[in-house]
C-alpha cells in the first residue's frame, strides 16, 4: 500500500469507528495482521522441513538400489544424515525408557 492509500484508509476509519474506537480496531487488526503472519511462518518452516524430508527419502532409497556402495557424495550426505537422526531418536527412546523405569522402582 503507499502513502496516500494509507491516509484514505486512516481517515474513512476515523469517520467511520471515531476517534475513541481507532486506535483500539488499528491494535486488533495489527494483532490479527502478526498472528497471520507467524502462522505464515510455521507453515512455511514445516513446507520446508517436509520437502527436505522427502528428498533425504528419495536419496535413501537411490542408495538401496545402488546397494549402498560406491555411491555419489549426495547420497553418502543423505545416508550419514539420516543415521544421525535415528540415532538421537534411539537415544531420546533409550532415555525415556529409562526414565519410566526408574519411576516404576
């Protein structure tokens, strides 16, 4: 939006919600505009994280097919990648494991 936009914009809110309501209905809308925007965000940051999922899905399963061997260095990135994350996740079960035990005791 420009400047002049802006201004008609300001001023139909005026006459229209008055000067007591303007500033409350230019919060609200300010609110709304940031909530939309965070939720814009996330939608984004989760797109993201699932394209990359599916890729590392697509590598693994070119390595399968390749036998895991002599594999180009994308793939062998893929592979390491993918070891790493099920190994944090073995290690979260294993704690948690643990945990509900030492409770049970």
């Amino acid at each position: 939006m420009g400047m002049w936009e802006l201004v008609v914009v300001f001023i139909v809110g005026l006459i229209v919600l008055g000067p007591e309501r303007l500033p409350v209905a230019i919060r609200t809308v300010s609110r709304w505009i940031k909530s939309i925007k965070t939720m814009a965000n996330h939608i984004s940051a989760e797109v993201s994280e699932e394209l990359r999922v599916h890729e590392l899905h697509q590598n693994l399963k070119k390595a399968e097919q390749q036998n895991m061997e002599d594999l180009p260095s994308e793939l062998q990135d893929s592979v390491k990648e993918l070891e790493k994350a099920a190994q944090s996740v073995t290690r979260s079960y294993d704690k948690q494991k643990q945990q509900s035990s030492n409770k049970d005791e």
